[in-house]
C-alpha cells in the first residue's frame, strides 16, 4: 500500500510539480528557462507535498492527491475564464453582450507587405541581373546572420536576436 501511495505521489509530482508553480505565479514578463538548484527544487518539491498532504500524516493519499488535482484544474479554468471574458469585452465594441462578425474581424491584425516585389528583387539581386542566384541570395541571408552574430562565435544566441531586431 506505502509503494503505491509513493507511485501515486511520484506521478502526481510529475504533472503537479513545476507546472503548477508556474501556473500560481506568472512572471511580468516572460523569461526563457533559469537555472535551478538542487535545494531549491527539493524546497519546491517539499512545498507541493506539504499543500498535498492535508491532514500532515506525512503521506499523501489517493484523495488528497485528486483534491490537489480538482484544486489545479478549478483555477486553470477560473484563468481562462477571466482571460475569455476579458478579450470578449474588448471585442464587444457596442457592448451588447454579443459578437457580431465586424467587431471579431476589426481584431484581425492588418497584413501588410513590407516592400513591392520589385524592391525585394533589387534587394536581393546583387549583379542586377534580375534574377536571384542561390550564392546572392546566400550571401545576403549569410550576410545579416554575421551581423546578428555580435560576438562572431557562429552562434545567435537569442540575447544577439533581440538587440539586432531592436536595432
């Protein structure tokens, strides 16, 4: 009976352990992944089992575990619930309770093209021949990959992306 409490316990930390932190308290801003260390994962993981272990036994029960389940669940939905409501009201621009077409279309984004296809050609088209060889087209994609590349390592890290898109 113990080990398969502890097989439950096991698989419920799986889906119950980081996601469900992440859940409970989004960040500001989004953030790639951080390094994490061994006692702070332990203090994590002992954090969940204490919110699980309700009645403090020092053991988490089938019941316990679906309790924390249902708990999860309830407030994934509640969040949704809010964040649909939320973008409903801004959708609904005469406020009668109700989408029509033209208010969920005016939230389409309006695709625009950058340059006319005769731009893009002369860009490309280095011995304006009017034609794009693969070495032209290779030199230039080349070409603005080094400039990302601030370091000159052969690598764009996701830092060097974002301050050449920021240039």
């Amino acid at each position: 009976m113990a080990r398969r409490v502890y097989v439950l316990f096991a698989a419920a930390m799986s889906v119950l352990g980081i996601p469900a932190l992440a859940q409970k308290t989004p960040p500001a801003q989004p953030r790639g992944p951080e390094p994490v260390t061994r006692n702070a994962y332990a203090g994590t993981v002992e954090t969940n089992f204490a919110r699980m272990d309700t009645n403090h036994d020092g053991i988490v029960t089938k019941a316990e575990l679906g309790a924390e389940q249902q708990h999860n669940v309830d407030l994934v939905k509640s969040r949704l619930t809010q964040q649909m409501l939320a973008k409903f009201k801004q959708l609904d621009t005469n406020k009668d309770g109700q989408l029509s077409f033209q208010e969920f279309a005016a939230a389409t984004p309006a695709v625009k093209v950058a340059e006319t296809t005769d731009q893009t050609l002369q860009s490309l088209d280095s011995n304006h021949d009017g034609k794009v060889t693969l070495a032209e087209f290779r030199a230039i994609q080349l070409a603005k990959f080094d400039r990302a590349d601030a370091n000159h390592d052969g690598t764009v890290t996701p830092a060097e992306a974002q301050a050449t898109q920021q240039k």
